[in-house]
C-alpha cells in the first residue's frame, strides 16, 4: 500500500553554507534554526571531500566510501522530516570530478564544503516521524497514521 499525505508550501529559503563544514550537519541546523520540520532540499556546487553511503539490502547496513578529492556537487536532493522529534535531512548526491566521473549515493557526514549554494522548501502537513521499518530495517514513514 502507498502512502501518500497532502502537503502545502510553507517558506522557501536559500542560502550558501559555510566553507569547510559538514553538508549533511549545516543543512539539518539551518532546518533546526528555521523550525523546518517537513520539506525538501535542493544544492549545487563543491566540495572538498565526500562520504558516500550505499545500502546494502542482504545486510541491512550501509557501506561507506571516502573520496578524499575535490568534487563538484550536479545534484544534491532531498527531504526533510523528522526522526526523534527532531529535523532529519535525508539526502542523495551526485559528485563529479575532473574528468567527469561521477560518484553519487546517500549524503553522508564527513562531506566538507568548498562552496554550496541551496534551496529549502519548508511545508506545512501531516508530521512525518522515520521509524524503524520491519522490512528494509531503515528509518523510514510508516505507511498509516
């Protein structure tokens, strides 16, 4: 069964995070400082160096890769929700390096900025709260109220 909740714009905000700090940790305390409790995030631009994540579904853990390198950011999306009452930023990235050889998977922390521009979208709805799923054993919405 799908879940589907009806959400209506709130505030749009933008912005430039600092040069070296953390992606993932600037972008949930401008979501803490905002009260941003539900929307979505959009950025551009580099970084310094990346931690990516990949799921692995047979072990139920996510696998990490350090690329120690400079990188530009072609897409960065993502949602914000909340996970124990508090602003989570669940986010996807995609890394380009010099020769065009793109990296991508979940936004990790240890993603230090160069420069980074982005769009937050807050909503107003339904509170989302991520709960453990049985199924995939990831934080997730559950499917009803």
């Amino acid at each position: 069964m799908t879940m589907v909740k009806k959400v209506e714009s709130r505030e749009l905000f933008m912005g430039k995070l600092s040069h070296g700090s953390d992606v993932l940790e600037e972008l949930t305390a401008v979501c803490r400082r905002e009260n941003i409790r539900l929307g979505r995030v959009e950025a551009l631009g580099a970084v310094q160096r990346a931690r990516l994540g990949f799921y692995d579904q047979e072990k139920r853990a996510y696998r990490y890769l350090e690329l120690a390198q400079h990188l530009e950011i072609t897409s960065l999306v993502g949602n914000v929700s909340l996970k124990d009452g508090q602003p989570m930023v669940h986010a996807h990235v995609t890394l380009a390096d010099g020769e065009g050889k793109a990296y991508g998977g979940h936004l990790a922390s240890g993603t230090v900025v160069f420069a980074c521009e982005f769009v937050l979208e807050a909503f107003e709805g339904p509170t989302l709260e991520r709960v453990p799923d049985e199924t995939t054993g990831l934080p997730l919405w559950p499917l009803a109220d």
